[in-house]
C-alpha cells in the first residue's frame, strides 16, 4: 500500500550491502582447490626476564628499566 515495490526502502538497501559484504568476505577465504595455509608459528619465549639493569632484548640499547621495563 504505502511501497511502491522498486526496493528502494533502508531496509532492502542494507540487506543489499550485507550481502555484498559477505560476498567479498567468502572471496578471501581459502577454498577447496587452494593450497592449504601454513601452520601457526609459535612466538619466541626467552626463560629468564632481564634484570632492571641489564640491556633491553628489544635491541634498542638502551636499560631494561628505560625502555620497556615501564
């Protein structure tokens, strides 16, 4: 009654873009023909943390205490 049947509404414009965006998303994905992805790389863990004093591991040079020991 009050639509005018072209679509046009928010409602039917958002429902638009939602789809588009879930489009492009499922296009990043990997799919059956690609390779699969690499395994997940575990960080570096160092066993003892550095003493106040002692050089930063950050490779800045500067003391443990002035750089990222704030």
């Amino acid at each position: 009654m009050g639509t005018s049947g072209k679509g046009n509404d928010a409602g039917s414009e958002r429902f638009r873009d939602r789809e588009r965006q879930d489009r492009d998303y499922k296009k990043q994905l990997p799919g059956e023909d690609d390779e699969p992805l690499p395994p997940p790389v575990e960080p570096i863990q160092s066993d003892a943390k550095p003493k106040r004093n002692d050089k930063c591991p950050c490779g800045s040079g500067k003391k443990y205490k002035q750089c990222c020991g704030k």
